[in-house]
C-alpha cells in the first residue's frame, strides 16, 4: 500500500499570446480562468476536474513551433454530448468525434498555436 496519492496530470502547453488563448479556451472549449498573469506570462484553466496550464513563448512563432509539436488528453463520459456542446459553439475540430483502433471515441481541436487538445472516451 502506498503512503501517498497522486493527483491527476495537469499538462503545460505553450502560448504566443495569454489573452487570446484564455478567450479561445473559454469561447470555444467551455474552460475557465483559474489564473492569468500576463505579466508573469502564466495562464491556468479549468472545466470540471481538467486543467490545463500555459507558459508563453518568448514570440509567436516560436510558441506555433512547439505547439505543434506539444498535446494534451483528456479522459470524458459522455463525449457525444460535449461533441454536440462544442459543435453548438462553432469549435473547428481536426477531426470530429470518430472510433479509434485502440478503443477509444476521440475528438481533436487545436488551439489558436497548434496545440493539440483530444478529448476521449473509453468504448464499452
């Protein structure tokens, strides 16, 4: 038995810009500010238990360069009814909610510097 528990993974994404990526956020996937600290260049979001932290880079280029390189995951029940949610905003998905191979129902939006955001639920 363990003397201690671990909490869920809070993922560290890039950002050329702490004001347009809380408004994306917020507008198009339904987060909230839990902290934004421009001049800290720190952002940190929440919807429900998923949180998402930002660092910006030092321009926009360099955060789209690693931001296409960089994700996240996040675990949903009842991911047809966010699908439905995030299509009523008029969120542009990479690929709209589909069956994965592995065994998971996947959906994938990139945000405003290519971070890739997939959101996925377990098939039963």
């Amino acid at each position: 038995m363990e003397l201690f528990e671990l909490s869920p993974a809070i993922p560290q994404l890039v950002t050329g810009d702490i004001e347009e990526t809380a408004v994306f956020f917020t507008q198009s996937l339904g987060f909230k500010i839990i902290t934004q600290m421009k001049e800290h260049k720190f952002l940190s979001m929440r919807r429900g238990p998923a949180e998402i932290h930002f660092w910006q880079a030092d321009n926009r280029d360099d955060a789209k360069e690693i931001g296409s390189t960089s994700s996240c995951y996040i675990r949903v029940k009842n991911i047809s009814a966010l699908f439905e949610e995030l299509k009523s905003r008029e969120t542009k998905f990479r690929y709209e909610l589909q069956k994965m191979p592995w065994g998971m129902m996947e959906m994938q939006i990139d945000d405003p510097f290519g971070n890739a955001i997939r959101f996925g639920e377990v098939i039963n």
